[in-house]
C-alpha cells in the first residue's frame, strides 16, 4: 500500500458525540473519503467497508461479532480503523488482537496499525506480546556459556544439553551463533537472530514455563526480556498477541494481558484447537518425580533447603552429588504421597493393558467409551471404588502436605513480604500450588471416568507416552465452558471472532455450538474476487477410484499419476497438498523415477525448513512443491508461482487418532451425530483453508483439483452438497479436462 506522510484527517470530533457508526465508516471509505483522498489509485473494496461498519457496531453496543472475510478483503484494516477510532477517543480503554499465527501478528503490528493509525484522531499506543518461549533466558544462557571464550563452552554444552548435541556440527554452529547474539541483544527475542533455530536446541536457551521461572529470586530479574515485553505490554492501549497467551492470560485470571474491554480473535478458526490443546490435562507416573526435579533445581539455584519431613512426606528421600548439587530420590519400597501415585498407576497400567488386549482381538468396539475403560476394570476385579479409593488417599495425603508446608511458613521468621519474597518460601509457594494441581487434575480426570455429567464438555481416556507407560489423558471437546463465561455472557468485555473460513454450509451453527455463542452480530463477507472468470475447481471423476472401492496400491498410484498430469498440464506453479505423509512419499518418488516432470521439485522435509521451502517455491515460477497438512495455512504465494493447487483427499480427520476416538465416544453419550456434528464441519472449515491458498490477490488465478470424488457426491447420505454450499456462489467446477485446458489457456498472458 502507498506510504503516507500527510493525512488530511477529519475524524476529530468527540466519540460521545459523534455520528452513528455509517458516519465514521463512510468518512473513511467510499469516494471523497479519507482513504480517496490519501492513496492514489485507491478502489473501494465494498467487503471492507461493510466489516468495519459492523465491528464498530460492535464496539459501541458490546454485542459479540462473528464474521467471515475471505482472502483479499482487507479484513485486518476493516476491524482495526474502527478499533483504533473506538480507543483514539476512549483513552482509557484497552483492547486485545489475537491471531494464530506471528506472520499475521506482524503484518498487523508493522503495517497495518501503523497504518491505521493515520486515520484516527489521537495516537494509540500498541506493541505485539509474544510467549515466553520466544524469549531468551539469561539464567540459562550464563550457564550455558564460557565467560572466559566468545565460543561455545563444549563442557557446559555436554554437561546441560546432551553430547549427541554437540557433536552435530550444524546445531554447534548455531549454539556459537546464539552465544554472539545473546551478548549483545537487546531484546532477547528469537526472531531477531535472522536463523532458524530448531525447538531441540532453542528449548535449552529459552525462558521456561511458570513453574521453573525463579522470579524475583532470579538474579537476572532486572534484565529479564520476557519481562521488559510485558511490562511494555501492560501500558500499551493496544496488545496484538496470539491464541496461546489469551489461554494463558485466561487461567492466570488476566495476569498477563490485564484488564480490557474488547478483544478481536483474527484466525478464530484456530482458536478451538489451540485452546483445546492448551486446557488438556495429562498425568503420568513421572508426573511427581517431576516435580521434585523442578524443586531440586529450585533448591540449588536459590541456596535453600526445604524441612526434611516434608521431603519425606512426598515420599523422596534429600542426595546431595560431588559438588554440593541436591538432588532427590524415591523410598524404597515406595512412600508417602508417590507410594499411593505408583498405585494408581499400577492400576492405570491395567486399564491399559485391557485396551490393548481388547483391541488386538476386536473385542475393543470403536463405540466403546474410552472413558470408562478405568470403570471396565474396576468392575472385572469386583471392586468398582476401587480406583475412588486411591483417589480419596491421595487427596488425604495431599492435604497433608499442604498443612505442613503452611506449617513451615507460618514459622519463619521476619514481615510478610521479606517472608512471601525468601527462597524458601518460593519454594514451599511452588510445592504447594503443584501439589494442588496434580490433586485436581487427579480429581478431574477421574470424575469423568465414574459420573457422567450432562454438562460436562470434557472427556478423559487412558493413553500411552511416548515410552509406553500409561497415562489419564483429559480433554474439552468445546472450547465454550471457558469462552462463554469469560466472554459471551460477559458484559465487560466485546468479543469479535473472524476468519476466512469460519461458516460451514453458509451458516455459523457448528462455531457458535462449539463457542457457547448465543446472541451474535454475524455477516459472511462475499469476496470481491472475480471467481468466475479466475478461480476453477477441477475433479477428474474419469481418473480417480474411490478410495473404499481400491486396494491402497492401486489408490496411491491414481493420486501420482494424477499429480503428475497436472504438473504437467500447467507448466508447473504447482502446490500439491497431501493427507499424509506416506501418500507424498510414494507421489514424489513415482514423480521422480518417471522423470516426465521437468520442474525443479520441493518436498517437505526434504530440502528446508517450511519458510525456506515457501521461499524457493516463490522464487521459481515453474516449480512444485509437495507438502502435507502443515501447508494447508499460512502459505502465502501469490502471481503464477502458484496457478495450480491439488488436494489429494478431503482432510478429514484421522478416525483412529485416540483424541478422535474419545470425542466420538463423547458424542454417542450425548446422542449426537459425530459425523455431521463434528468431523464435517472441521473438514470443510480446513478445505476451505487449504483452497484459500490459491488466489491472494485479485490478479491471481488458477486450478484447485481435488482427487476424491465425494465432493460430488449426491443423495441422502452424501455431503457433497455441504461442501460445495460452504463456497461461494460464483464457483464454477468441471469434470472434464479439456474445460481445464481451455480455462488455463485464456490465462496464458502473465499478469
């Protein structure tokens, strides 16, 4: 968009007494507006306008917003120049933008404020707030460095990440180029580092969670980066963060974003997932001993010690290494508190082992409710309570230890805060909340295996880690029980949640079911692109076989020859999108031994990383490139670098993945229709993302073919007619190649 330097602004006068809410959108928008009269060449996009007019109707009435604006509509300007207007003249509000993503956060944060705020009548003061995990941890980088080397000190790398590490000589290059970087730093953050830094590495340099984070007590408080942002944060009007914080703000009761009155969720299809990820609750037989692990380090860094009968009580015993180091170990034979976690867990192990037996030999039916495989078990050894029972003793010992820790504090000696701020307190503080917590979750997790609550959205299961040893997997199968109080039924707060692809069917039902939203301001934005003459979806019936009518041999070479055709017949500038990993695996190298394909070809986890992939793609504009779900969103290539976008399958998703299985159990229990309730509508919400990524700009044209031939599909039991009304109007789909030929030939002139 055309830089601005002198806005000739007219939106000054008073938010109290200013016009209804068609005045301000119109001084904006339309001819003679403000944006007319400031860019050059500027065509009124009639989407934009008709979004920014209902956010801010929104904003002045405090109804909840739902709104779909497809790709191109410049839905981020629509929300934000009636956000930032709102904030310009009610300076003591504050406002929350989340999205998903931190390309978005950017962009908003970069551009599209900056830009904004031209248009208003006093300056908004924003900042983006990115998570802890983005942030470099100096207590961890002291320890990780050789103060007297500017390399990488080898023994401390050996000695606190891992010797396989360091002998990797690429991960040792970046641990000398973060070591250069974090002296010199100023904000800490990974971004600036200008490298891909993978988790295995970065994990040992960023700053922790909660839990493990010594606070005060640390000796680089002061100098803490993640705690520099979120004190900027706190005093600015305007935050852009994303999905993960919101969670985060919401179970620390708004301790990390504040207080504000209105919060727009950009990317708010992702928004159910993330938040269903977030508030799971996993325990395992390492779940205590992890714990004391964290309270040993405590203990070490803080030059502290806990009482003895404490330690005992948790049922570990206090070791101190060589050089001075605590560390803690299990009682033999076990003890205390771990003593009745090791029998619970003894217990959960045969719930497992019953599922698998049970599995393997059929026995385990598919609508069997995988919450009450704990109840299965207490009833073949006659003893139904019997889980309840350790429950119960848990709790007891729990309150035990609690009472002792309160014990200790009462007894030290010196005013409230010196005693709330000494090592030792933090210490017993962290215990103490950790203990809480481990005796809910337990509670939690396993009132949903014996009652069955008619209101409860959550589900809990027995799983497996990834060492084999079971564990209570709980989970929300709605994200409402959290959003609606916190939000919807909160009249302190404006909720707005858009997305390009929240509707299914051409209706919001299934997102204001999963949301808890009942009375809603709701518009779907129809794209300004010209679809018709653009945009073609190809399904080539005549070439494909049904994937329940094929053995898989067969179906996996159909899908590569059918890739291969239209690589091909569009002279590259092709993104293939596959369901799984082992479909692209046999696609590329069915491509590659046949050796038609002239184009240079890009396979995920192959060459690069997912940007560097994105990259190379977009730099030739004959490649292809072959990815899985990961791609689905969050690529942005527009012109003819991308003209041709191929869906193998429809992204359902996978029935045997256990969180599906207990979901599906979830709605049996409640009578519902699993397949049209849940799994449809998160399908065709994920089409229509991965579809999305085909035309960005209004220029842009191309193909989307998808092989499966269901999206036809007629009759009662089909759905194709659901998918198809999911997308606009205006979209033409052919089964006949030679419509594809000519489609593509009255593209040929480059735009």
């Amino acid at each position: 968009m055309t830089k601005i330097e002198n806005v000739i602004c007219d939106t000054g006068q008073d938010y109290q007494n200013d016009s209804p809410e068609i005045d301000f959108v119109d001084r904006i928008y339309g001819e003679g507006g403000l944006l007319d009269k400031n860019l050059n060449g500027y065509i009124e996009r009639e989407g934009q306008k008709r979004l920014s007019r209902s956010v801010l109707k929104c904003l002045q009435t405090g109804k909840t917003g739902l709104f779909e604006a497809p790709t191109g509509s410049g839905k981020s300007l629509g929300y934000l120049f009636p956000l930032m207007h709102k904030l310009a003249n009610n300076p003591q509000e504050r406002a929350i933008i989340s999205t998903s993503g931190i390309t978005l956060q950017s962009q908003i944060v970069n551009k599209d404020a900056p830009f904004a705020q031209r248009f208003v009548s006093k300056p908004i003061s924003y900042c983006l707030l990115k998570g802890r995990n983005n942030f470099l941890c100096k207590a961890k980088f002291s320890k990780l460095t050789d103060k007297s080397n500017t390399n990488f000190s080898k023994e401390n790398l050996e000695r606190l990440i891992s010797k396989n590490l360091f002998e990797n000589a690429d991960l040792r290059n970046l641990s000398n180029k973060i070591n250069s970087w974090g002296k010199t730093t100023t904000t800490g953050e990974k971004q600036s580092l200008g490298e891909y830094i993978p988790n295995s590495l970065w994990r040992h340099y960023s700053c922790v969670d909660n839990d493990e984070c010594n606070g005060k007590a640390c000796p680089y408080m002061s100098e803490c980066f993640y705690r520099k942002a979120r004190s900027e944060a706190a005093a600015a009007q305007l935050v852009i963060t994303n999905h993960h914080m919101v969670c985060a703000d919401l179970l620390t009761d708004h301790g990390i974003l504040g207080s504000y009155n209105s919060i727009i969720f950009d990317e708010g299809h992702d928004l159910e997932e993330i938040m269903k990820d977030f508030f799971e609750i996993k325990l395992s037989r390492n779940t205590l001993k992890k714990t004391i692990q964290v309270l040993a380090n405590k203990e070490n860094v803080l030059n502290t010690v806990i009482p003895e009968d404490i330690v005992h009580l948790l049922g570990f015993e206090r070791r101190k290494r060589s050089d001075g180091e605590i560390y803690y170990e299990e009682i033999a034979p076990y003890y205390g508190l771990q003593r009745y976690f090791q029998d619970m867990f003894s217990y959960i192990d045969n719930c497992l082992a019953i599922k698998k037996r049970d599995e393997s030999t059929s026995k385990f039916k598919s609508d069997q409710l995988s919450f009450a495989i704990i109840g299965d078990v207490a009833e073949q050894t006659n003893d139904p309570q019997a889980f309840v029972k350790i429950r119960e003793k848990i709790e007891r010992e729990s309150l035990d230890i609690i009472s002792r820790i309160h014990e200790s504090l009462n007894s030290q000696v010196g005013i409230p805060e010196e005693k709330n701020e000494s090592p030792i307190s933090q210490c017993l503080t962290y215990l103490e909340k950790r203990i809480l917590t481990i005796s809910e979750r337990i509670f939690t997790l396993t009132k949903n295996t014996f009652e069955n609550d008619e209101k409860s959205d959550f589900i809990s299961r027995v799983d497996e880690t990834k060492s084999g040893d079971a564990m209570l997997v709980g989970r929300l199968v709605f994200p409402r029980s959290i959003l609606k109080p916190k939000f919807f039924d909160n009249n302190q707060k404006t909720p707005i949640i858009l997305s390009a692809t929240l509707s299914v069917n051409n209706n919001f039902e299934s997102i204001k079911t999963s949301y808890g939203i009942d009375e809603v301001v709701e518009d779907i934005i129809p794209s300004h692109f010209n679809l018709g003459r653009n945009l073609l979806w190809y399904v080539p019936t005549n070439k494909m076989t049904s994937y329940s009518n094929a053995n898989l041999n067969e179906y996996s070479l159909k899908v590569s020859q059918a890739v291969e055709d239209m690589m091909m017949l569009t002279e590259g500038g092709t993104l293939a999108l596959f369901t799984s990993i082992r479909q692209l695996k046999e696609t590329a190298e069915y491509i590659r031994d046949r050796g038609r394909v002239p184009y240079k070809l890009f396979i995920q986890n192959e060459q690069y990383n997912r940007d560097g992939l994105i990259n190379e793609f977009k730099k030739d504009e004959k490649s292809c490139l072959l990815a899985t779900r990961s791609f689905f969103q969050g690529v942005d290539v527009p012109g003819i670098s991308l003209k041709s976008l191929i869906i193998d399958k429809l992204p359902f998703e996978f029935p045997n993945d256990p969180t599906i299985k207990a979901e599906q159990c979830y709605y049996k229990l409640k009578g519902k229709n699993f397949f049209k309730d849940r799994l449809l509508p998160t399908m065709i919400r994920t089409l229509k993302q991965a579809t999305g990524r085909l035309l960005r700009h209004e220029s842009d044209w191309g193909v989307v073919t998808v092989l499966d031939s269901r999206i036809l599909s007629s009759g009662k039991r089909s759905y194709g007619k659901i998918i198809i009304n999911s997308f606009p109007d205006d979209l033409i789909i052919t089964v006949d190649d030679k419509y594809v030929e000519r489609f593509l030939s009255q593209h040929e002139t480059p735009f």
